[in-house]
C-alpha cells in the first residue's frame, strides 16, 4: 500500500499517538520525519529521521501534531507556530486515516463521537452493538488505539471513533456519515479560550456532513441545546436525544440518566448505520462497561467502592452523585474552571468528603461553607482506609474526583487503579 507515496510529514509528540502514526504512514508510502521534545523520546524513534519541522527541507504536507500539544492556545507549540506561518496544515491522525481509507477505495462509514463527557462509554458502546450485528468495525481515536494504527475496513466497515476537542480542530477533510455531540460544560477552556472556543472545537464533528450523513445531538444542556438550533439549519438529518429518551436502564454496567443520554446516542447511530432493533437491545444488555467509570471494585464490610476516576470535572462526577442517596466522597486533584460549585445540589447527599491533591483546599472551603462534613488528606492513600471508617452507615465509597489527575497521578488510569487497589485493601 502506497497511497502516501511521494508525501512528507512530520509527526511531532511521539507517545501514544505519534508513534503509531509515524509506523503507519511510513508503511503507506510517505517519507516520514519525527519529533519530540523530550531527548529519550527521539532516541527512541532511531528507525526514523529525527528533525523539527522548521529543519526539513523543501515540501511538506503536514505536520501530524499528537493532540495534547497546542497548536494555539494557550501557547503554540514551536514547531506548530512554525508551520501555520508556513502554511503547513497542521493535523491529526484521524484526518490522515480517512485520507488512507478514501484513498484505497474504501467506502468504509465514519461515525464519531465527541461531548464533554460520556464519549468513551458511547464509543465503546455503539462498536459492542456493531459486533453483535456482525457489522465489521474498528474503535479507537481518543479511546483505545490511535486512529492511523485502525485496519483498514471492508466497505460494510464502520470505524467508531472518539474524538477530542483537541482532534477536532485539526481535521480538514474527515466527514462523519453519522456524528454525535453528547454534552457540552466547561472544559480544556485553557486550550479553547472560552466557551465559544470549545462549542466550536466540538461542532466540528459535524463539518462536511451533506444530506446523506446523521447528525445526532444531546439536548440535556443548555449549550447543547444552542448547538441543536443551529444543526437544523444544516444538511444533515438531525437526531436530538436526552437522558429521558430511555427509561432507567437495568444494566449493571450503566447506571444514570447519563447513561441513558449514552444509550440513547449509540441507539441512535446505530439505527442511522442499519442496524435492527434486536441487535441493539442485546448489545446494550450485554455490554460490560469501562473501567473507571462508576465501576464497582470492591465490597468490604457492608461498604461498595465506587471508582469512577474518569471523572476529571464537576459535571462528570454529578452523574455519579446523582446515583447514590447517601455516600462518602473522596474528591480533588487539578479542579477546573468553576470548581465544584455546580455540585451544590448533590451535598446533602455527602455523608462525609475526604479531599485530596492540589485543589483539595479549595473544594474544602466551599464544602465547608455549605456545612458538608469534610476533611482535607491530601493523598488517596490516606483517603480510602478513613473513607471506608465513615461509610458504615451509608454503604457507598464514591471516588468521582471532579478533577484532573495530573498534580498527583500521571493519568486517570493511574488514579483509578490506586484507588480500586486500596478499596481492595491493600
């Protein structure tokens, strides 16, 4: 396969994404230039030729930017400045792989997903529902394996694809046959400026839709609503779906309205690609969830740990308040914009808050001034063993930070695994 025969990229960031890029647009023809800041990184990526953009000389088609270096806000890149002011175009992987597919004359479908929250458990939901329908797919993007790393499909393919603001922005030519917009609350305002930055970020996921595509919408927020209005002006059928759509759902791998808001959007798609009615209910039955997302690990004394650690801000973890009656909650790390304020009407709920890493000090203040039960601890290590003392009465540990991971852990991952190791007792 040389469908990138005579093209030249530079892939900077070589981590998750990068490298795989890297391999997999060598493989298909293109010569292909590397790097990374970190020194270990370009030594690592020896089987390429190691060099910025701004020292390669003559022609390039682009920069392939992993998605967590900005390109703008809140301060470009280098390398990435360099190549704008060049008229480099700067993009992501997913772009590339749809270059490929097209180029080698797949017809394979497209559907992506993005919203501040709920995108990995509808992405990995909606290829679940794929395969009990025996319809060939790939997932992967922001969840699982970076997108150019995808096999190439069969034209009945599907590729299910999460995408982040962060991807979104750096796509030109990828069109989603099917798209959904899940939620929108603040988030990475770092990197999109405001607000109006990120809507713009994520309405992306609906560009170079025509009559033929589905544009499915989450109508539970305000923002979302705002982006719905402007949707049915568009060329796309539009689908709008809420929380509401699909009475409380009995699968133990997805409790909550936003569960339902997630069901309700991987039905959607799924119909939009032809699946039938009965493929759909059996693979939401049957679907074993995501780790780290309101995931039962351990149940001690009377006492279930509740690891939802994918929740890095206060709306994804006022899904999972909103589950429980009564719970002890362990919170904090690397709050965003508006703390936990949007919370408020989860605190009665709190039977006692065990506050950790950077931001703890602030989440303990407003708690303290709602008259919540708190105590700053500083680590997860010492959280969990005083959690578990105080959760005798209401049964639940909930660990649903409402904040990033980074001060203390190197992801959410990370977090989520130490946590379900101390609710296990170690």
């Amino acid at each position: 396969m040389s469908i990138f025969a005579g093209s030249r990229f530079v892939v900077v960031g070589l981590g998750r994404a990068g490298m795989p890029a890297a391999e997999r647009l060598r493989e298909l023809g293109a010569d292909v230039f590397v790097w990374d800041d970190s020194e270990a990184s370009r030594e690592a990526a020896s089987a390429f030729i190691v060099a910025r953009p701004s020292e390669v000389e003559g022609h390039l088609d682009a920069v392939v930017l992993s998605p967590g270096i900005p390109h703008k806000l809140p301060q470009p890149h280098p390398e990435a400045e360099w190549a704008l002011a060049q008229g480099v175009p700067v993009l992501t992987d997913a772009e590339l792989l749809y270059q490929a597919v097209r180029g080698l004359g797949s017809q394979a479908r497209f559907a992506g997903i993005t919203g501040t929250n709920g995108k990995s458990t509808t992405t990995a939901l909606l290829a679940h529902i794929l395969d009990v329908a025996g319809i060939p797919n790939a997932a992967g993007a922001n969840l699982g394996p970076a997108a150019l790393s995808l096999p190439i499909l069969p034209d009945n393919g599907v590729y299910v694809l999460e995408m982040s603001s962060y991807m979104l922005e750096r796509i030109a030519t990828l069109r989603f046959d099917v798209a959904v917009m899940l939620n929108l609350s603040p988030d990475h305002l770092e990197r999109h400026g405001d607000m109006a930055g990120y809507a713009a970020a994520k309405r992306e996921i609906f560009a170079r839709q025509d009559e033929g595509c589905t544009a499915v919408i989450g109508i539970d927020d305000a923002e979302s609503r705002e982006m719905a209005a402007w949707l049915r002006n568009g060329p796309a059928r539009v689908v709008e779906i809420s929380g509401d759509d699909i009475a409380e759902l009995k699968v133990k791998s997805l409790p909550g309205k936003h569960n339902a808001q997630n069901a309700s959007a991987a039905t959607a798609m799924a119909r939009a690609l032809g699946v039938d009615w009965g493929a759909i209910a059996q693979g939401i039955a049957s679907f074993p969830g995501l780790p780290h997302r309101q995931q039962e690990v351990a149940l001690r004394g009377g006492v279930r740990f509740i690891n939802d650690s994918k929740a890095t801000n206060a709306d994804a973890a006022s899904r999972a308040m909103g589950c429980y009656e009564r719970f002890v909650w362990i919170a904090g790390g690397v709050a965003k914009a508006g703390g936990i304020d949007d919370l408020a009407p989860f605190f009665p709920r709190i039977e006692k808050a065990f506050l950790i890493g950077q931001d703890g000090p602030a989440f303990a203040w407003r708690l303290g001034e709602a008259g919540v039960a708190h105590e700053n601890v500083e680590t997860l290590d010492r959280a969990v063993p005083e959690a578990f003392a105080a959760a005798a009465a209401c049964g639940v540990v909930l660990f649903s930070p409402a904040a990033a991971s980074f001060d203390q852990f190197p992801n959410f991952e990370a977090r989520g695994e130490r946590f379900a190791a101390l609710a296990g007792g170690e």
